[in-house]
C-alpha cells in the first residue's frame, strides 16, 4: 500500500501544475514576466514532485490521477477566477473525470503493490 507521503507528493504535483497551467493564461505567450517565471517554475516543480509517486505506483495510474484532478481544478479556477462558464456537458465531463479518478484509487488493483 502506498505511503501517506506519496500522495502528498501527488497532491503537491497537481497543485503546482494548477498553478503553473493558470499563469500560463497569464503570461501572454511568455511576453510577461512574472507570469511566465510562474509557469517554468511551476511545472518544474510539479514534474519534480511527480518522480516520486512514478517510482512507487503504475505510471499509468499515477498519471491518470494528476491529469484528471489537474483538469478539474484547472475548469474550477477558470470557473471561480476568471468567470468561465461552464454547461451542463461540461459539468457532467468533469463528474465522469471524477468518478474515474475515484474507481482508480478505490477498486483497482493496481494501486496496491
């Protein structure tokens, strides 16, 4: 069974690439400076904070996880920052990015070596 530790370093991952993805709007194809040193940074960090996680689980697991949490949260900072609606279809698609995330960590056997 994976460590409470790896999955802080997972959190921790998809944490710096919401961040990282959310100055990259910002950064106006990298003419913008802090936004731009947010997004390198950020990624780095995020890629940094995965190694771990992708050295204990299933890559492919792991890399489930931090995309789809990563594209939920990227729509709910849109949503909640810079006032993107979302419809129906889009809310359903996040739900089912959910629920997949969720049948990973709970049912599949992968998850424990």
């Amino acid at each position: 069974m994976p460590s409470l530790a790896t999955y802080l370093l997972l959190a921790a991952a998809i944490c710096a690439e919401v961040v990282a993805t959310t100055a990259l709007a910002r950064s106006a194809s990298f003419t913008r400076l802090w936004p731009s040193v947010i997004t390198v940074v950020g990624y780095a960090l995020a890629f940094w904070f995965l190694s771990y996680p992708i050295r204990v689980l299933p890559t492919g697991v792991i890399y489930a996880i931090w995309s789809g949490l990563g594209v939920v949260l990227i729509t709910l900072v849109a949503w909640l920052w810079a006032g993107e609606r979302l419809d129906t279809a889009a809310l359903l698609g996040l739900a089912l990015i959910v629920a997949g995330v969720v049948v990973i960590n709970v049912f599949s056997g992968s998850m424990r070596h």
